[in-house]
C-alpha cells in the first residue's frame, strides 16, 4: 500500500512540474480572425446565368392553364420569354401588345 502511495505522489508531483513548465512557456493564441480564411467570393455572378429554377417552375405550373386557355396570358408572354424556332424568318412579331 505504501508502495502505491509513493508511486502515485511520484506520478502526481511530475504532472505538476509539467504543468509548471508549460505554464512558463505560454504561447499567445494566433489572432487570426477564424471566419478570415472565407472570402467573399460567391460565384455569385456565375450562378445568376443557371439561376432559373423560379422560372422552370412557373413554366411548369402555367403549362396547363395556358394549354386550356391561351388569351388568358397574352399580356404575360413578353415575361415568359418563350423561344421560337422556325426556318422562316417572321413577318411580323408572334404576340403584339393590345
């Protein structure tokens, strides 16, 4: 028991002196501002090319009611900014402001 004892204050008594050591040679924490590695680059103005989930949805969502009804839309065909792909060059433009 007593060999246990010594052993352990041994044990005890060499953790404390390195903590002492080390308490000696604190190192000052870097003081780099940790978000300083991100960068404001976003890429922003590339995905504003690919960007077009909003309008593929309406699209998606508008396709039935302008099978059923197309007048209904006149005025919004401009927004919807339709391709149309023909051999023939137009005469005129395909939808004209009322």
């Amino acid at each position: 028991m007593a060999a246990a004892t010594k052993d352990l204050a041994k044990e005890l008594a060499g953790s404390f002196r390195w903590i002492r050591a080390f308490q000696k040679h604190k190192v000052k924490p870097p003081s780099k501002d940790p978000l300083s590695r991100y960068t404001n680059f976003t890429l922003q103005h590339v995905w504003e090319k690919y960007d077009c989930q909003t309008h593929l949805l309406l699209r998606e969502a508008m396709v039935p009611a302008i099978a059923k009804n197309p007048e209904l839309l006149d005025p919004d065909v401009d927004h919807l900014h339709l391709k149309y792909l023909s051999l023939y060059k137009a005469q005129s433009p395909a939808f004209t402001p009322k």
